[in-house]
C-alpha cells in the first residue's frame, strides 16, 4: 500500500536529494508506467511531491505527442514534454520548443522500407497515418496507437515533415533487411530502432518486431538543450530514469543515471543505481525512500 507522510515529512526527505538535482527525467513505459500502461495512485503520489520539493518533472519518451499527453495531464505536469526520443520537446498546444523532422527527400528511402514491412505508420505531430493491411496484428496495433488515421492508398498519406515512420515486420531478421536495403546516404542522418513487441503485455508470445525510423539525433539527451538554455540547470544537476536501449544517450549525460529492476542490459550498464521493477512501482518506492543514490551492486 502508498506510504501516508504527514505534511511536510516527504519533503524533508527529499531535501538531501533536492540539495544536489534540479530535475528528474523520466522515461514512460517499462519505467514509470505499469504493466497495462497506466500510472498508478501511488506514483503519481510520489510525483507529485517531487513537484512540491521544486524538482522540475519532465517526461522523456519514444512515444508521440499524443500518446505521451494522457500521462502528462495524468501527472498534473507543467513541463514540457519530451516525444519521439528528443526529436520534439515543447509544451503541449504551444509552437514546439524543438522539432526534428524527416528530411522530405528522403521519403524515397523510406518508401522502400516500407514496402518490405507487412504494415506501417507516417507519423506527423500527434496523429499516425497509416493504409489498411490484412495482416493479422494490424487491428490490435491501431488499437494500441492513439489517434490513427486510417486512409484508403498510398497516395493519401502525409509526404513532408514526418516525425516518424513506424514499420512492422514479422521477425527479427526482416526488420534488419528493410534496414540494409536503404543507402548509406539515408543511413547517415536516419536512424532505425529495432525492437520485440513482445517487451509490450499486449503483444507478449508474438514474434512481431516494430522499426522506427527516425532522423539521427542526440536523442533524448536533447532535453539537456532545453533545461540549460530554459532553466538553467546543467545536466551534472539531473536524473534521468529509464529501462531501454533509447534511454542511453539520457543516462549517460545525467548527473545520476538510474534504471529500475526490468531493464535491459544495456540499460544497467549506464547505470549508477538499480531501483525497483516497474510493475511493483519501483519509482513510487525509491521516491518515498528519499531517492537515495549509491553504485550499482
């Protein structure tokens, strides 16, 4: 059950924390979120009072604008948000603070691409465009998605300023060989991320594997832009919390680099500090502890 603090008790816990960090930047799923995806009451308890300690909370996340502002409103957050893995940081309903999009010439690349996926997505601002395939996980993906738009041909879809393209292939290898079919040139500013849709509870057992092509960035480290340049706060004064591979160039540049139970290897390497699983709330538990900081045993 939530730990119950008196006024003020939580935060004279947290002072020693608050004493050393500004920020805390959070990744969404497998980390902060549960296993179903939601924020629990707990967590959003112990946000809260690193809002009320005066930590800037801010959400970092491979997921879109869209699908990244029911947490946020969820949260109760005033920070911007942090989408696409740093390709778009802004407030949301204001002029993006920084966008990234897809070089347009380079549609043709991708066009290629997906046309080796058995489905896929065009993904501009917070709505996902994508045709209608018969395969037999593509109903279940648009469900997952929020904000799809669904049109008849290829001819319909967005053709400029793609955030994102998002491929869906039937195994390991055929995401690799949609990958190698590109040019050098279009590997050289776009990046590919592979990844098991299995990691996801509604997908666990499939062999389904989704590739998300992106224009090559910093990544989330690109939120270090934003707190210097906006707040002020160097990136020796904050956290970043994560479990996957898009996590790192997060971890790495943050004064305290933390990972929770469930992350993958790659993950831990970056890291200074293991906390709990993300399905036992392991971020509520280490914020009621104080947020302690140590080595990774």
């Amino acid at each position: 059950p939530p730990v119950v603090f008196l006024p003020g008790t939580m935060i004279r816990a947290l002072q020693p924390s608050r004493d050393r960090f500004d920020a805390v930047l959070f990744d969404l799923d497998g980390t902060l979120l549960d296993r179903r995806g939601r924020v629990t009451a707990r967590t959003y308890s112990a946000l809260r009072r690193l809002v009320d300690a005066g930590l800037e909370v801010i959400l970092c996340t491979g997921r879109s604008v869209g699908g990244t502002l029911s947490v946020h409103r969820a949260l109760e957050l005033e920070t911007p948000l942090c989408c696409y893995n740093g390709s778009w940081i802004g407030h949301p309903g204001r002029r993006p603070w920084h966008v990234q999009a897809i070089p347009d010439p380079l549609l043709g690349e991708i066009e290629v691409t997906e046309s080796l996926s058995r489905f896929f997505f065009r993904h501009t601002g917070d709505r996902k465009h994508t045709v209608r395939r018969a395969h037999p996980q593509y109903d279940k993906v648009v469900t997952w998605y929020e904000n799809v738009v669904q049109v008849r041909d290829l001819s319909r879809l967005p053709r400029t300023r793609l955030m994102r393209v998002s491929c869906y292939f039937d195994g390991a290898d055929e995401s690799a060989a949609a990958w190698d079919a590109m040019s050098e040139d279009a590997h050289a500013v776009l990046t590919l991320q592979h990844s098991p849709m299995a990691i996801f509870p509604e997908f666990e057992g499939l062999d389904l594997y989704l590739g998300e092509i992106q224009p090559t960035t910093k990544g989330k480290a690109e939120i270090f832009d934003w707190l210097e340049a906006e707040r002020g706060i160097p990136a020796s004064r904050t956290i970043a919390v994560g479990d996957q591979r898009n996590d790192l160039s997060m971890l790495d540049a943050a004064g305290l680099a933390v990972v929770v139970e469930n992350a993958v290897e790659d993950a831990r390497r970056y890291a200074d500090l293991v906390i709990g699983h993300h399905d036992q709330e392991g971020v509520a538990r280490w914020i009621e502890a104080g947020m302690p900081t140590g080595e990774v045993s």
